[in-house]
C-alpha cells in the first residue's frame, strides 16, 4: 500500500486523473441532492 501512495504523488498523470475524478463524482453527487431536494420542496399544482 505503501508503494501506491508514493507512486500516487510522483506520478502527476495518476495524481491528476483521481483529483479530476474526484471532482466529476462530487458535482454529480451535488446535483443530485439539488435536484432531489427541488423535487421534495416542489409545490403539486391542484388539478381542475
């Protein structure tokens, strides 16, 4: 394991593919809460 974290901050490729990673699966998550929260908060129109 010790191997991988020195590979992990020597290598920028690696160091940048899991940080853009990161980011990408954090503003996904983001949204999701977003649209769930706007989807429970919602107003239901009455019918006629």
């Amino acid at each position: 394991m010790q191997v991988f974290f020195r590979d992990f901050f020597s290598d920028p490729v690696l160091f940048m593919s899991f940080g853009i990673l990161t980011v990408v699966i954090l503003l996904c998550l983001f949204y999701v809460g977003y649209f769930v929260k706007k989807v429970m908060d919602a107003e239901v129109p009455e019918g006629n």
